[in-house]
C-alpha cells in the first residue's frame, strides 16, 4: 500500500507518522517508574488522548501499511487505540522504549548516561531496520517524546545539547518522509492535527 495520490516527491519513498504516547500515570513514591521496563500505563486523560488521536488517522486508514510501538505499557496502550481505527496489530519493539534525558547532556562521567546513550542508539538502529523492511510505504510509530526527538534529531544531524529544547507534547504527531535510511523532508514536528502531505 502506498499513498492514494503521490506526487513525483513522494513517489518511492517512505512516510512515518511518529506518535507520542498519551499522558501517562504518574507514582509519586516512585519517580524513576516511567523508566522501568514496561513501566505505568496510561492515565484517565491518557486514555482520552489515545482515543482522539486515534480518530485523526480514520482519515487515512486505507493508507497506512504498518504500526510500530514501543514496549512500554503507555506506548502500547495507545498503539491498541490507533490499532483499531486502522485495523492493524501493533508490532512491539524494546528497542523504541523510553531513555532519560540525560542524553542531552555531556555528563559522559556518569555511568546514567551511557547506558541511555546506548537506547538512544539502539533506536536509531530499530528505525533504520524498520525503513529498509518498509521502504516507500506509510509507517505508523508510537514512541516516547525522547525516542521521537532522538531519531529526527539524529537524521537532521543536529547537536544533542539542541535536541534537549525540543518539546513532543502527549498524542502529538511528527510526519517525516525518508528515501531510504535518509531523512528526506519534515513535514511538521509535533502537531496536535494529522495532516496528510499534498
């Protein structure tokens, strides 16, 4: 399956919708809880969030070949919303769970910091993978905020200390187009609405 109606820019090459997960449960006794596997679920006003952003790809479940989540009980809370609009099982990947924050830094003396390095680099991996196994169609990927700056930050090379500033508010959405492995335009980063590209 690829786009209904591509123009020659897009002939041959691949979309990715990048979703934030929703608003997640927050454990006040237990502050390093959103970084444990699996980790808390969604919230009431997470739950509500899946479902809305949900609704936003009925505009083009027909389109869509594909969806990709992380591990993490969040992520895939939502992907099973999205999921039912379009009516494909999410494919699970450990390698697109939450790092810390911490990689924006250059704290390289703290042994926090290299092994969130190293999620950071496992995803960058995962997502190549995924664009080689679906080159020219139409990706679904529900992520988390710093797995989805991680990767664009990465393919548009920019400095980690830059990426840090970026924001990925809950249920957003990132469509980004690849040719190949290779970042070939961004469409728009962090976006309450799904727009389909013309």
């Amino acid at each position: 399956m690829v786009l209904k109606n591509p123009n020659e820019r897009q002939k041959g090459k691949t979309l990715v919708f990048f979703v934030r997960h929703g608003d997640r449960l927050f454990i006040p006794e237990d502050k390093n809880a959103g970084m444990r596997a699996g980790g808390p679920g969604l919230s009431h006003l997470g739950k509500r969030q899946a479902k809305e952003v949900a609704k936003k790809f009925s505009k083009i479940k027909d389109q869509v070949d594909v969806l990709y989540c992380s591990s993490m009980n969040r992520a895939v809370e939502t992907a099973r919303e999205v999921s039912k609009t379009l009516n494909k099982k999410p494919i699970v990947k450990d390698e697109l769970c939450e790092f810390n924050h911490i990689v924006w830094t250059k704290k390289f003396y703290y042994l926090k910091y290299w092994k969130h390095l190293i999620k950071h680099k496992l995803s960058l991996r995962e997502l190549d993978k995924i664009l080689d196994k679906h080159n020219g169609r139409v990706i679904v990927i529900v992520a988390h905020g710093n797995v989805i700056k991680g990767l664009i930050g990465k393919k548009m090379h920019l400095p980690f200390e830059q990426l840090g500033k970026f924001d990925h508010g809950n249920c957003y959405i990132t469509l980004a187009r690849f040719k190949g492995i290779k970042l070939d335009y961004l469409y728009y980063f962090n976006s309450k609405e799904l727009v389909m590209p013309q």
